[in-house]
C-alpha cells in the first residue's frame, strides 16, 4: 500500500495549505477531514471512525495523530518518517471518561503549539465537538481560529496526477453503468442490481482496482423516484418503471460520479419532453463552462432552458468533486447555483448532476467534468438519452 503519489507531489499541496494558513496569519492548521488527510499526506485507512487529526506548521513536516493500531497505515500509505506519526493509546479509544484528543492536545502542547494562533475544521464528518473541545482545553492559551475549509478550496484545483486518477474512475464508472444497462430487467430485484454494480466498481477493470465509492449506489425506482438519495431494497423492478441509477467509480480514492436514466418498457411522454429539457439542459451548461466562467451564470445557462419548458428544480446543479471517502464526495466548495460567486479556474473538476423529482417519478443525467483551458471536458463519456429495455 505505497503513497498513491511521489512526495513531490504532496510537497506542493502543502505548499499552498501553508500559503493559505500565511495569509491567515495561523501558526497551525489542524485538520480532522479524513479527505484532508489524504489529499495532504496520502494517508488512507477506514480509521476515521475514531478521532485522528493531521497537524500542520510551517517550519516542520506534518504529524499525523491517530489510533496506535492505525500507525501502521500512516507509514504505509504516506511518505511520513517515524517521528511524523504520533498514535495515542489503545486504553483511550471509545473509554468512557476520556477522550483520545485529550492525549493529542497533550501532545500538541509538549510541541509548544500553547499560544499559537491554531486553525482548526469546524463543520466536518468525524471531527466532533467534542473532540475539539478536548484539544481546545488542552491548549488554553492558543488562539483557536475557524479554518473551516481551508484545505477544501486548495483542494479544487487539481494536478496532471489528480487529473489521471480521476479519468481511471471515470472509466471504472462507466463500465458499471454499462453493467447495469446489461442486466437491469423487470423482476429483478434492486438489491441484486446493486450486488452486481459494486462488483464491476471494484474489480470491473483487468488493468486497476476500483475504492469503494464516496457515495453510496443509488436506484430511484417505484416510490423511491420521487427523491434524490434513496437506498436500494429487495423490492423487484416492474415493467413499464422509470429508473434513475446514480453510480460511482473511485481511483486511490478520487471520485467520478454518472447519472443515468432506464425505461423498463414504453414509458410516458412527460417522461421524454423532460428527458430532452434535460439534455439541453446539460449542453447550455457545458457550453459555458470554461475559466472566468462564473458559477452562478453556469447555472442561469440552466435555468434559462428550464424556463422555456416551464420545468424548476430547486438544489443546485453541481459541486466540485475529488478525493472522497463516505459519506460524501462532493468537496463542499464551488457549488453551481444561482448565488454562487465562485470563478471556475482551469483543472477544477465539477459532477454536473441534473435530477428531477416528479411527483410519483424521477430521472437523472450527470456527467464529470474537468475544467480545460478553453471550455470543459466530460472525463464521464456514456450515451445521455433514456435507455429503453424492451
């Protein structure tokens, strides 16, 4: 399990994490996003369920603070030395009375990180307030500043390297959409669909194995269509049913989502008017996706053809995507909504996700895309119309 890239290439995302912390005039950064922690240093573990943090400064490597029986994957997954990886004791996890980050603070202050200005994630999975508030009263005299995100927006623009894992996920995607389209059929049931999908995301390609996706696979089928996020069941899929599946392929951890839509059997045509407003939908999107492009006129380049059809959708229309582990792998920055002020730079990778949720129905259609020097690219690449199976 080596580090899914050269040190140099770590060395360069640290340098603008601590760029950015500069500019905030913040000594320290501590950083409780496991997907931080990997796009930083390569540490990759499903360890995250306990606490763990990385601890960056200026003028010294990173330390990585976790489970002693998780040291071991610090050292295998990232370029770290011994003296980087700091486990606190077995007797501290899960222990009611204690707190493993009552230790790490008690590290951090032997460091003499005590009255320094610490940076600090405050709205992130995993990293709880109690955890926080355990390495906060272990540090009294520092200056405790919300860096929410930080790490998040250096994260958005990606590298070549970044870039090439993402196009592997992508084809590892694909080839379990295709899956899916092979199989799918009236009488099965969705939970056997599923099976089938999360065999090709992880061993679907003979040349590189898939991650288990940041997002679950999702199956809009029956009532479940007229929402965004449902889970599969036992229950069989019926002929004449309007499916939205919304998978995923992960590469070292980088994310590639797709959305796609299956008739099973003749379908309305209030379910083919709204697929084709969908589809043009999708074009006027990419046609103005480009650097400078604002994210806001990305999504009015929606809306207008919305408008034309007399359709709406409330939820944005796509998020930037990357490194990823669950529950989520959008990375909570540049949103494409109607008030988001963010300018889309080159290399910024965006899951363009158009859905809508009808009454008793729904359909989907996304694709990745990365931001090239002139427009965008879909690094996604499957056929967008709704597919019949007769």
């Amino acid at each position: 399990m080596p580090p899914a890239f050269p040190k140099a290439e770590y060395d360069a995302r640290l340098a603008k994490v601590r760029a950015e912390m500069a500019s905030r005039d913040l000594d320290v950064l501590v950083i409780g996003d496991p997907n931080n922690h990997n796009w930083l240093t390569g540490y990759d573990a499903w360890s995250f369920y306990t606490p763990q943090i990385v601890v960056v400064q200026h003028d010294v490597d990173p330390i990585w603070i976790g489970r002693k029986m998780d040291a071991g994957a610090a050292w295998l997954s990232t370029h770290m030395t011994e003296a980087d990886v700091r486990p606190y004791p077995e007797d501290c996890v899960q222990k009611p009375g204690t707190h493993p980050m009552l230790v790490a603070g008690g590290y951090l202050k032997d460091m003499g990180l005590d009255g320094k200005a610490i940076g600090y994630e405050s709205d992130t999975y995993y990293f709880t307030p109690k955890a926080v508030s355990s390495l906060q009263a272990s540090l009294p005299n520092a200056n405790w500043v919300d860096a929410d995100l930080l790490v998040n927006w250096c994260r958005t623009v990606k590298s070549d390297a970044e870039i090439a894992v993402m196009r592997e996920a992508a084809t590892l995607v694909e080839g379990a959409m295709g899956h899916a389209y092979d199989i799918i059929e009236p009488g099965m049931r969705q939970c056997d669909l599923v099976a089938e999908v999360v065999g090709k995301q992880i061993g679907g390609n003979p040349n590189y194995s898939g991650d288990t996706t940041a997002l679950s696979p999702l199956v809009l089928a029956g009532e479940a269509a007229m929402t965004a996020h449902p889970m599969w069941t036992d229950e069989k899929f019926a002929a004449g049913q309007t499916v939205a599946l919304e998978l995923g392929g992960a590469r070292k951890r980088y994310n590639a989502g797709l959305a796609r839509t299956v008739q099973l059997g003749g379908g309305s045509g209030e379910l083919f008017s709204t697929a084709k407003a969908v589809e043009e939908g999708l074009e006027a999107v990419l046609s103005v996706m480009k650097p400078g492009a604002i994210a806001h006129d990305v999504h009015r380049a929606w809306q207008d053809v919305l408008d034309q059809y007399g359709l709406t959708k409330d939820s944005r229309i796509g998020y930037g995507i990357g490194v990823g582990y669950v529950p989520d792998w959008g990375e909570h920055t540049v949103s494409l909504r109607p008030d988001d002020q963010t300018v889309l730079e080159q290399n910024m990778t965006i899951h363009v996700m158009l859905g809508m949720w009808m009454d008793d129905w729904g359909m989907e259609m996304s694709e990745t895309t990365l931001i090239t020097a002139d427009g965008v690219e879909c690094l996604t690449s499957f056929p967008r119309g709704v597919h019949v199976k007769d």
